[in-house]
C-alpha cells in the first residue's frame, strides 16, 4: 500500500499513476489479502494492553455487526 501512495504523491505530477491504474492497484491489493485481514483492527504494539483490550472487543462487536448484515470490509467499485 505505501507503494502505491508514494507513487500517488510524486514531486512530478507526470510520473502519478492515472486514477484507472490506481483503482486497479488497489483493486489488486484488497483482493490479495483474506477477509480476516481486511477486518482486523488497527492498532499499534505501543498501546498499553488495557486500551488494545478496549479496541479489539470494540473492533469484534463491530465486525460482528458488519458480518450479520452482510456489509462488505471495503466496500467494492461497481
């Protein structure tokens, strides 16, 4: 992912990928990781136990909501 936005934020605007190669790139992207991944919460491995507790109930309780209504992790370009 940081590939792409580096190449999105280029110095140069004639060296950016057009939008279509972009949306293919991150089309690519999401595909190749599994649901679990695009699901997991984001946390940092400097958060104190307590709070990382916190935000993954948290994260669980929302996935599991997602799930139950069948919303996709990202949503996908029709």
């Amino acid at each position: 992912m940081s590939e792409l936005v580096n190449s999105m934020t280029d110095e140069s605007p004639a060296m950016r990928p057009r939008i279509e190669e972009v949306i293919e790139k991150f089309d690519s992207i999401r595909s190749s990781l599994s649901i679990f991944k695009l699901r997991s919460p984001i946390t940092s491995k400097k958060d104190h136990a307590l709070f990382a507790a916190y935000r993954h109930v948290r994260q669980l309780t929302r996935t599991f909501a997602y799930v139950i209504y069948r919303k996709p992790a990202i949503p996908v370009s029709s």
